[in-house]
C-alpha cells in the first residue's frame, strides 16, 4: 500500500511532457510533408529534436535518482 501512495503522482508528470511533444512532433511532420521545411527553414525540426532529447534527459534523470536511489 505505501508503494502505490508514493508511486501514483509520478505517471501523471510524464503525460504533459511526451503528449505534447508527440503533438509537436506530429504537426511538424505533417508541416513537413506539406513542403514547408527546407534548409532556410529547418529551425521547428530542430527545436523538436531538441525538445524531444531534453524530456529524455530529464527522464532518465528523475527515474535514476527516484527509483534506483
């Protein structure tokens, strides 16, 4: 019982940061595919990109010291 009181908070931070990104991720896609991007105008790609790699950093982060230490 003690487990799940301190472990149910935890999945609720994660849907606001991947849901989002997957959102700005599709819609640049999709923006992409209509021939929008090109190499004068790559910066929605690359700040998705970089958006993406900073939740995951974070996310290894939180599980390393939350759960393994």
């Amino acid at each position: 019982m003690a487990y799940r009181a301190t472990s149910t908070p935890r999945p609720r931070l994660a849907c606001p940061c991947s849901s989002g990104g997957v959102i700005w991720m599709t819609a640049v896609i999709l923006w992409a595919r209509a021939g929008h991007v090109n190499e004068k105008n790559s910066l929605p790609v690359e700040m998705v990109g970089l958006y993406w790699h900073f939740v995951d950093l974070v996310w290894v982060v939180l599980f390393t010291v939350i759960y393994l230490i």
